[in-house]
C-alpha cells in the first residue's frame, strides 16, 4: 500500500524520511521523527501509529532500532498486518515486514537509509528507491525526493497514487515537514510545494526560529 525510504546525510546529519501511497493522507499515517531520536515509518494493511511514535521514544532511551523493533512487533499481536522500519542518529536501519501485507512487499536496508514498501506494483521498486538515492547528487531533502520519483516509476503502489510527505528533521535547522494528503499527482504536487518551501520569504523565516542547537534564536 505503500512505500517508503528514510535516510541520514552524513555530512550534515540531517535526518529525512519520504512516502507514497494509494490511499489519502501518507504523512500523517506514516512518518515520524525527532533530531534527538532518529526516523520511524510505520505502514501496511493495518498500520499503527503507535508504532511509530513508540520506536522513536525507545530509540531515544538508546535502543537501536533493530532491537526496538523486535520488541514492538513481538509485543502486538496485529503484527501480520503491519510494517515498520526505522534508522538511528549513526545512521544504522532495521526493517519488519508483517506476512499478510500482501505481495510485493518488503524492505532494504542501506548505508545510512531503509527503504520499505507493500502492495507494490514491482519487486523492483524499492532496488530503484535505494539506488536513486545513492547515486543522486542533489541537496539531502531533494535526493528523498528523487528516490520516490524512481519508486514510482519501477512500479510504485499497486493501486496507483493518491498521497506523499516529506519529513526532514536536524538539530541545526527548524524541521521541514511537507504533506500532499490527496492529488491526482501527489508527486509533482509535493515537489511544486517543496520548491516554494525552499526558496523565498517563507525559506528565510525557518532561520530564524528555535532548533535544538540554537534554542533561543528568533527574528531580529
């Protein structure tokens, strides 16, 4: 039903995640993150949010992600039904991918990055999200960006697409969340808004509000 990649950029320690799907609403449903945690996205038939938000609480108490995961997954009794990968501050991933979730499904975990999806239209969709985003040599939020554009094209959700979000979280920089909740063409509508989101009056207002490194910063 949906597809997904979360990444760190090692050079800025930005972390980001980015998702599609064929139903409404993908960033709300999907993508988490805290600059003091790390990234969640949780999805599939029957996705919990609340697993979602749990994963990054128990990473930032210092559970890895795999080790976190394990004990959501094993702890809910829906697990069949659901999907859940998440990635650390070093960079480190882990993935679950529920059995019921329906072909294709599944999930690659990368340097730095996981990339997860179900109902997809191709077992190649998540090879080309992954390779997209290592071979892009675009800013961190557009390489995420690029990456579900190649998902899409190698077949993407199986049903079409309704939804996408974008989710960029730093302790330098205010948080960059961007969500296309139903268009016909979620990905060229996110992208115009990620354009207009980074560049003029509105681009020059995020540096000025508080980040976790600069708490006390504000218009001057």
């Amino acid at each position: 039903m949906t597809f997904s990649i979360l990444a760190r950029d090692p050079e800025t320690q930005m972390l980001g995640g980015a998702a599609a799907t064929g139903s409404l609403c993908v960033g709300g449903w999907v993508l988490r993150g805290d600059a003091r945690a790390g990234m969640s996205a949780s999805q599939g038939m029957a996705p919990s949010t609340l697993w979602g938000d749990d994963l990054l609480s128990e990473m930032r108490a210092g559970a890895q992600p795999e080790e976190a995961i394990g004990r959501l997954t094993q702890a809910d009794s829906g697990r069949d039904y659901r999907q859940l990968s998440g990635l650390g501050l070093a960079g480190r991933g882990a993935a679950f991918t529920g059995k019921k979730n329906t072909p294709q499904m599944g999930a690659l975990v990368f340097e730095n990055g996981v990339a997860a999806g179900n109902m997809l239209g191709s077992t190649a969709v998540l090879d080309a999200i992954v390779e997209r985003f290592a071979s892009s040599a675009a800013p961190f939020a557009e390489r995420l960006l690029d990456a579900l554009r190649a998902g899409q094209h190698a077949g993407g959700d199986a049903r079409g697409l309704q939804s996408a979000a974008l989710l960029v979280v730093s302790p330098d920089h205010a948080p960059l969340s961007l969500r296309i909740d139903h268009d016909p063409h979620p990905l060229m509508a996110l992208n115009r808004l990620y354009a207009r989101a980074s560049t003029g009056d509105y681009y020059a207002w995020t540096k000025t509000v508080p980040t976790l490194n600069n708490p006390e910063r504000y218009f001057d």
